[in-house]
C-alpha cells in the first residue's frame, strides 16, 4: 500500500495493488486511512473504502477499518447505518469514488 496524497493531517488517499489470477483483470483500490473512534456503543466511526476499478462493483467490496493509535489494520464486516459519498478527481481524470463509513457496526 502506497500514500498517494494526503488530504488533512490526519487522513491520507492510499492505493492499495492486488495480485490477479487469470482471467481476472488486475485489480487497484483505493481507499481514505484515517483515525478511527469507537462510539459509546461499541460500533465504530470513520472510514473508508474506494473503487476506481471498472471491473468492480461497490456492492462486492469489504469495508476496512484501520486504527493509527495502536498501528493495527482490522478488516471487518459490519452493517453501514449512514455512508457519505467523497469525490476526488484522479491525476488520469477518470475520476475516484470514495465511500466513507460514518459509522460501522463491528461484528
């Protein structure tokens, strides 16, 4: 995973490369790395998850949580109770979609 620019002190745009097997196309995420909070009822605020890749759909992504406090990266399934929409324009200008999570149940 790769830092591709930094939005505020304390969220970063990341690109993240995954492996392809044939006949699958190469696959190349994006996504927000933020401080996460843990509300009063356990569930958790903040982050996100972006795909700019054509052959992926936002319904079969994962949402990840990372936590900088302790530097530990959690993947995590959880229902979205509110997701806000960020667009940020890509150097090649086809765009990227930016889903982030306002809060995540952790299950």
């Amino acid at each position: 995973m790769t830092i591709v620019d930094q939005i505020s002190d304390c969220v970063d745009l990341c690109e993240l490369h995954l492996s392809s097997t044939y006949p699958q196309p190469k696959c190349i995420l994006q996504l927000l790395r933020g401080i996460q909070y843990t509300l009063d009822d356990g569930s958790c605020a903040m982050l996100s998850e972006s795909i700019w890749n054509s052959a992926f759909s936002s319904t079969n992504t994962t949402h990840s949580l990372t936590t900088l406090s302790t530097s530990q990266s959690i993947n995590v399934l959880g229902h979205v109770y509110e997701d806000h929409v960020y667009i940020r324009p890509d150097n090649n200008g086809r765009g990227c979609r930016v889903y982030l999570l306002s809060r995540v149940d952790v299950k």
